[in-house]
C-alpha cells in the first residue's frame, strides 16, 4: 500500500492494524508488569494509554486525506502527535502525589509518559524504535535498578519513621541514639501534632504525648528498628514505612 493510497478518503489496511497491533503488544507488556507490581496504574491504564496515543497518531498521519488539496489545503500530520505530549499532563498530576514530605508516583507518571511515547512511534511506523524503547524500559527496571543498591550512595531510599511517645522523659534523644545504633542517619525530622495516647493502651490519659515524623537513611533493618524503638519505654506507637513509586 502507498502513502497515496492510505490518504485516500476512509482508506484502511493493514499497515494501520499492524502500527496499532505493535502498539498494543508493547505497551500491554509495560502494563502487565507494572500490574504484576502491583503499582498504581496497571495493565489497562498503560494499554489504553498506548492505544490512544497510536489511535490519535494514526489519524494525525492518515485521516485527513480526503481534505487536502494541493496549493489550497495543507496539513500538518505532526500537530495532532504534539498534543499527545501535552495531553498527558492530565493523567500525570492524577498519579503523582506528595505525601508527609515525600514525592510518590513519579515513577508511574513518567511511565505513562514513556508508554504514550512508545504507541505514537509505533503508530507513526516506527516499529524497531518503539520496541527498543520497550526493551530499554525493562532493562532499567530489572538491570540498572538492581545495580544501585550495590552502590553506597544509591543503594537506599528514605524511610518514614512515625513515633508517638510520652513527653517529659527524655524519649527524642533515646530515639535518635537507638536509630543510629541501627545503621541509619537522620535527614528531617519534624513534629507532627500533639496526641492522646491509644486507647487501652495502658497510660494515664492526662499524660501529654507528642509524635514525631523522621526521615530516615540507611541499609539496616526496618524490621529490627521497629521492634526496638517499639520496646523503649514510654513509645506508644510506632510505624516505619519505605516509600515506592
């Protein structure tokens, strides 16, 4: 089939079925394993992502055929493909939220953006280049991810630590000491609000309590930490949690 012929008024054929095929393989592949993930978006967001990123190229390349006439009416194929670019700005701050000082869902948006990216190269016929485009997502995810928790620096996200205790024993100072004993470094930490303590929880109510959000770094054990702030005396509550994309 010529170009001609696929601008030809409602003209179809399997070169637009084959662009759009690829493009569904593709981006059901990003969609599937970010479900296996169990991240935000799945395997239909990033799917129909891609196929209406391929759908819109598809019809910005060939749908306006039956309109053009040479020196009177011209187009330009690239000006629907651009909006898809900005379009995306829409799903991307639905996903990306901020949550106690931390940035979530980065990695989602981004991804999406990618899977848009790699529907409209497909549907614009460029085959090879959106599945290197797959291919390369996947190995930074399973290649180069991997690799930077061997590196010092890169090896470690920062950790929430959220403690209620009881005011007026000394208990920040203790709890500051025991998560260095543990291998991590304290990067923020910040008073979130004043509290009672939990019910039947085994305290005098009228004890003033305070909780403390800390922004940990480090390779030690979450697990370990949790028990051992838990135990110190006058801890009311305590929850450690790794931030994911």
């Amino acid at each position: 089939m010529t170009l001609g012929a696929a601008n030809e008024p409602f003209a179809q054929g399997w070169l637009h079925f084959t662009d759009f095929a690829i493009a569904l393989v593709l981006a059901s592949a990003i969609g599937l394993e970010r479900e296996i993930r169990q991240k935000a978006a799945g395997l239909r967001t990033y799917t129909v992502v891609g196929l209406g990123a391929a759908l819109f190229t598809l019809v910005s390349k060939y749908g306006f055929g039956d309109v053009v006439e040479a020196g009177v009416v011209t187009l330009d194929p690239s000006r629907m493909a651009a909006q898809i670019v900005s379009g995306l700005g829409f799903i991307g701050a639905g996903v990306i939220f901020v949550q106690r000082g931390s940035i979530r869902g980065l990695t989602t948006a981004a991804t999406v953006w990618l899977t848009a990216a790699i529907g409209t190269a497909a549907a614009a016929g460029l085959p090879l280049l959106a599945t290197a485009a797959t291919a390369a997502y996947f190995f930074v995810g399973y290649v180069l991810r991997p690799l930077t928790h061997r590196l010092p620096r890169l090896g470690t996200r920062p950790v929430g630590c959220r403690v209620t205790y009881t005011e007026g024993q000394g208990l920040l100072r203790l709890l500051l000491a025991r998560i260095t004993a543990e291998g991590f470094s304290v990067a923020e930490l910040a008073t979130v609000d004043r509290a009672t303590p939990p019910a039947g929880a085994g305290h005098d109510t009228d004890e003033r309590t305070a909780e403390v959000f800390i922004t940990l770094h480090g390779r030690g054990d979450l697990s370990a930490l949790t028990v051992e702030l838990a135990r110190l005396p006058g801890v009311l509550a305590c929850a450690i949690s790794r931030a994911e994309d």
